[in-house]
C-alpha cells in the first residue's frame, strides 16, 4: 500500500494569517469574529475553545467589541455598520486575505475604468458576495460553471455593454475558468484577451483577468498529479469550503474513486479494499492535525 499526500495541502498563507489574527486579538481582549473565518468546523470550535465569539450579525456584536473580519473579505457596508458601532481603528481587525483584497482593488478599477464586471465565482459565497458589492451590489452577473457561458453572452449583448471584463473568486476551478472564457469566445469572434492582473493596458474592450490565487492554483495542480496515480482519493476539507469542493470535482473528473471528509472518523476500511495508491489532499483551510490523523488511520485501516 502506497499512501501519496499532496505536497500543498492544508491551510494556505490567507487562512494561517486570518486565524493567527484572531488568536492574537483573543489573548489580550474579548474577541468578536464576524461570519465563519474559514470554512473548517474544527478550526472554529477550537477557537470557541478559546472564547472566541462567532456571529452572523452585526447586531449581535457589542458597541466597542474588538472585532476580527473573516478571510474572505467583506463589502464596504460592513465596515461603515461597525463604525456606526465604534468599531474601527485598533478595535477592528481585519483578517481579510491580501489576495482577496488584490480582486476587490482590481474589480473597483475595472469599474472605474468603464468596464462591465462579470464574476466566475459561487453566488453564495462570502468572497463573490463582497466583491460583488465592490462592483454593482446585487445586481453583479455571477457565472457559476463553464456551461454558464450563454448567460454571460446573452447578458452582454442584451446590455450592449461597450467593455466587459471577467475575473474569478480566488478559488474556482482554473480548468473551470478557463472553460468559461473559451466558451464564450467560441459566440464571441474570440474577442476575450487576457489582461494581467497589474491592469495596465485598459484600453482593451473585453477582456479576463486571472484573480484564481496561487494557493488554490497549487492545490489544484498537486491534486491532479496525485489523481493520476491513485486508486482511490480523499479529499479532506470543510463541507462549505469552495476549494475543496474544486479538488473534488477535480479528482471526479479523472474519473477516480473519490471521497470528501471532514475527519478521520468517517474513513471506511471497504473504500481501501483491493486498492495499492491512496492519495490524500486536502483544501486550504484544514488544519495539519486532521491531514496527520487521517493519513494515520488510513495506514491502520487500510492493510
Ligand atoms: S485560498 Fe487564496 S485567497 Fe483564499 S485565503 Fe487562501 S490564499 Fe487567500
């Protein structure tokens, strides 16, 4: 039996940041999170653990509580509803992941600079959500998957839309992005070029932007490679977390045996039976200890 672990798996630089920030703030003050800091319940019961408060509302948060704004990022009404709380400054933390606000600072200039923004992200995520404040509020056009491609088409034409850009949520698929743009392209006369996300050139009418961070990226790669190879997968993550839910589609799509889990307790001895390569990966906001004790338990269970 050959277990093979991806060499970039677990939390990535954005979410080691965001929960060392909340650490750090819980050890001197009573400490507030606004909205799941990462996707992983074990990391957010930990914290818990440590007097950590989560909530979902800004109303459930004190006047003057020290407050810690989740990874993912947040749209501008937020910041101005904890100012209206006293909450700013020193008090306020915010854990925001630096390439999340790279795609905030992008999609504010392509919009400046006279561009219909279009988003490839989930519409229910917390990132697609923030950034689409960033751009036109609720009325952001969200493509969910490559397949979408008709809507964005129809969206543009019916609009007569001058410039258009598309950018990504930081954790979507690249082979999914990439589908996108090419099939609109396909309708489009190929009029989608790449601009870089140093936004230099905007004279261009239409035009992608690669906003999928490295992280993911290196995932996803890694993921791939070790799909190849195996027998089985386990995919190891959150059951919200956007990125795992793209290592999963990935290693499915290589039409390998795949299972996603949260912990090692819901491995099963039968899904190892008969099978010489395991690979095991894992997203970017779950935490070393659940990566150790599930490739522990495979090496018990799976002889
Ligand atoms: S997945 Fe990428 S964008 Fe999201 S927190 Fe990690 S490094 Fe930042």
């Amino acid at each position: 039996m050959n277990i093979i672990v991806a060499k970039h798996a677990g939390f990535c630089s954005g979410v080691k940041r965001a929960i060392e920030t909340t650490e750090e703030t819980a050890l001197n003050d009573k400490a507030y999170v606004y909205g799941q800091l990462v996707h992983n319940e074990r990391v957010i019961e930990d914290l818990e653990k440590k007097g950590i408060k989560f909530v979902e509302d800004i109303d459930d948060i004190p006047e003057n509580a020290v407050t810690v704004l989740r990874a993912h990022g947040e749209p501008g009404i937020t910041y101005q509803k904890l100012k209206q709380k006293n909450i700013s400054g020193e008090k306020l933390k915010d854990a925001t992941c630096p390439l999340v606000k790279l795609v905030h600072s992008a999609a504010i200039k392509l919009k400046n600079n006279g561009y219909e923004v279009v988003i490839f992200g989930k519409k229910n995520h917390p990132e697609s959500i923030g950034t689409s404040c960033y751009i036109r509020g609720k009325d952001t056009f969200i493509a969910e998957n490559p397949d979408d491609a008709s809507d964005v088409i129809d969206y543009i034409n019916k609009n007569n839309f001058g410039k258009v850009a598309i950018i990504s949520q930081t954790t979507m698929s690249v082979k999914g992005y990439n589908k996108l743009v090419q099939n609109i392209n396909k309708s489009f006369n190929n009029k989608f070029e790449q601009l870089s996300l140093n936004l230099k050139d905007l004279s261009k009418p239409f035009v992608f932007v690669d906003t999928i961070c490295n992280p993911t990226k290196q995932r996803q790669a890694d993921t791939e490679e070790i799909a190849k190879k195996a027998d089985v997968m386990i995919v190891i993550g959150g059951k919200n977390s956007s990125n795992s839910k793209e290592l999963v589609v990935k290693c499915k799509e290589l039409n390998v045996e795949t299972y996603f889990i949260q912990s090692a307790e819901e491995l099963k001895k039968e899904w190892f039976t008969d099978k010489e390569h395991i690979g095991v990966t894992a997203g970017a906001s779950t935490p070393d200890i659940t990566i150790n004790e599930v490739v522990g338990k495979i090496k018990n269970i799976a002889i």
